[in-house]
C-alpha cells in the first residue's frame, strides 16, 4: 500500500529491535469536535489515515482519553479499512486519564464516585483499560502501552508488575511513559529490573524549541540508558509554524497549550523563538514547520518526534523535510533566546 513515493526512514525504538517511521503520527486530531473543536470527525480522520499509512507511517500514537476513546476507535477502523498490514504496524495508545462517560474534555473529578478506579496507574485500573483500548482498536495487542502520566498515591512497583503481567499475557509488546519526572522514570526502571519485570523502553514527553526542560535531566537519562525519546507537540502544537496572529482552527487551541504547557517567563520569548524558526525558512527556502522539526530531529537522543497531522499537506511538507540539516549556527541561533521556564505539571 505504499503507493505514494516517500522519503520515509526507519529506525530502532531506542534499544529494541522495533522499527518505527521517523515520524510517529499523533491521532489525538481524530475524534469528536465536541472534546475539542478543532479535532476533525471519522469519515475525514479514516480517510486521512489511509494517506498517512500509503507515505509509509508505521508508528502511530493514540491515547485512551482522546475524545474519550473515539480516537482509539477511528484507528481500528481504519487500520481495517485500509487493510492494513498489522506486521508493519506500530501502535502505541496509553492510560492513566480517565475516559469520560461523555465528551467533555475535562479530566473527570477524582473524588467522583462514577469515577473510583477509573483513572491512574493501579493494577486495578490499567487491567480494565487495556481490555477497554483493545476493544476500541479492535486488535489483539498493542505494541507500545504508555502511561499517560504517574499517580503520586499509587506505588510504583504496583505499577511496573501490573505492566509486567499485562506484557506476559500477550496483550502489548512493549511499554512506555508519557511526562513524568525524571527521577521517577528512572526509579520505576530500577524497579522493574531488580525483579526481573519489563522496563520501560520509550519516553513521550515533550519537547520543542519552546519547552526544553527536558533537557536537564530526562534526556540524559534517556541517551544513557537507550531509551526512545519520542517527543509530543514537536512543533509546539503549531505555535512554532507560524507568526502569532495567523490564524488556523487549531491556533486558538495552540494557545491553550502554549500558556498550559509552554509558559515563558514573557510570551515574547516564545515570539522570538518563532522569529528564529522564521527566518532560517525563508532563507533556506524550506517551510517553518520543517525547521522546527528539523531541530527536533538534530538531536542524538530524539527518536521520532509525534507530530500531529489534520491535513495531508501538512504530513508530505514533514517528510518533504526530513532530509533538512541544520548547521551548528543555525542550531544556535534557534536556541540563544529560550529561557527556563516553569516545568509543565506532571499530574492530571
Ligand atoms: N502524552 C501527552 O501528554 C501528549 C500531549 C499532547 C499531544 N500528544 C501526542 O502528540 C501528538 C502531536 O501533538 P500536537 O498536535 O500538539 O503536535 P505538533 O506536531 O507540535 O502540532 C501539530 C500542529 O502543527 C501544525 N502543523 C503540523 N504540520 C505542519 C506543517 N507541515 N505546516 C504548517 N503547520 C503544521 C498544525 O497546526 P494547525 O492545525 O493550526 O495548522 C498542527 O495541528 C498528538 O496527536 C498526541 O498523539 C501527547
């Protein structure tokens, strides 16, 4: 089904043997506008998918909480659809966010009776909630199981059994964590060694020329102990694309992420930044989103950034930029005007 010529490239998910595309597509935009309005609905997602899957994207990355599970949903159909070789694919989903029982976004209260048990990272919950994602996938496994966040309330070795088990029962192939501490990350894979259970081989966290905390102490850990880096809102959830005030469907969205996850200490840090990102583009004649990827991809430790695609054009200028090589000047000029800047919150 690759019918469309592609510049796709191919690389180990960190230390394993699995091969993922260079670009891993976040399906976190196909579901229901009604979770948030700029996410697209079914028929438009499958079809989008179905181009996706002919460029030569194998790695796919969904999450339960995604429009409260309709996500999940819209890949298995088209994973079906389109007929799609279950060999070459790589899906990854996650857990820990509760599903809403309707398609608010809003995490569900905790101390909501409906909700006990329905969210986090105890045995309890994350044996329902990869019964409930294969479901929704419609597929007997799943290749990488992330924990969407970690619970400060639930022991970790709770939790690296329970994955343990779930990997031996045949359900997923391999596990991952999204945006967790470092320390944290670490600990658990210690854990899991110590007792002889499955570690965590990849980290989704994120990471762009706006928000680069993660440089202090994941990213090491991450190149020292070959684990993936597989980076969300490489490009910053669009803000690293465009000027302030062009406008898009996401781009009001983009600011609630921006100011949720990206605060600089003033928003013009993140203006300059863009300016950088820019002006590299129009002088290499290349677009601004292949210039933010580009820097993504410059470093060592970054295995395939998640870039979300609502567009097929979007997807064919990415790859279109796969290619682009950054010199050590313009990596500079990219990163001389970032400041630190408050740490996103890791819990939910
Ligand atoms: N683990 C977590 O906690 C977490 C959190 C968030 C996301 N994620 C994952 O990461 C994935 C990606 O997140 P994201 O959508 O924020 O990533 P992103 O790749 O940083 O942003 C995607 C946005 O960038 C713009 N864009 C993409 N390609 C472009 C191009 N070639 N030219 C111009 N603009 C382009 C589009 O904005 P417009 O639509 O405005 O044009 C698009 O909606 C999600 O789908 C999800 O799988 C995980």
């Amino acid at each position: 089904m690759v019918d469309v010529p592609t510049k796709m490239q191919y690389v180990n998910l960190g230390s394993t043997g699995l091969k993922v595309s260079r670009l891993c597509v976040g399906c976190m935009g196909f579901g229901d506008p009604r979770w948030m309005d700029w996410v697209i609905q079914e028929q438009e997602s499958v079809a989008l998918l179905g181009e996706i899957y002919k460029r030569g994207i194998n790695f796919f990355d969904t999450a339960n909480c995604y429009s409260n599970g309709q996500s999940e949903i819209i890949l298995g159909k088209a994973i079906k659809q389109f007929n799609m070789n279950r060999g070459r694919l790589v899906v990854a989903t996650k857990a820990a966010i509760a599903v809403n029982d309707d398609m608010s976004f809003n995490p569900a209260p905790r101390d909501d009776p409906n909700y006990v048990n329905r969210f986090g990272t105890s045995r309890k919950h994350l044996f329902d909630a990869v019964d409930a994602s294969l479901k929704r996938l419609d597929l007997d496994y799943i290749d990488l199981y992330q924990i969407h966040r970690f619970d400060d309330d639930i022991p970790l070795e709770e939790t690296m059994r329970a994955l343990h088990d779930i990997v031996q029962s045949g359900k997923v192939r391999y596990i991952g964590a999204s945006s967790i501490p470092a320390w944290k990350f670490q600990k658990a894979n210690q854990i899991a060694e110590k007792n002889g259970w499955t570690k965590f081989v990849a980290m989704q966290n994120l990471y762009n020329l706006i928000y680069r905390e993660e440089e202090r102490e994941m990213m090491p850990y991450c190149a020292d102990a070959g684990v993936a880096v597989i980076p969300w809102s490489p490009l910053g959830g669009g803000v690293l694309t465009r000027k302030r005030d062009v406008k898009t469907n996401r781009a009001e969205n983009a600011k609630w992420m921006e100011e949720a996850f990206m605060k600089a200490r003033e928003q013009k840090d993140n203006d300059m930044i863009v300016d950088e990102v820019l002006a590299i583009a129009e002088k290499r004649g290349v677009s601004a989103a292949q210039v933010a990827l580009a820097w993504n991809l410059s470093k060592p430790y970054v295995t395939a950034p998640i870039v979300g695609i609502t567009k097929i054009k979007h997807l064919d200028d990415l790859i279109e930029g796969l290619d682009l090589k950054l010199t050590k000047e313009e990596i500079e000029a990219l990163e001389k005007n970032y400041a630190p800047r408050e740490v996103m919150p890791f819990n939910f």
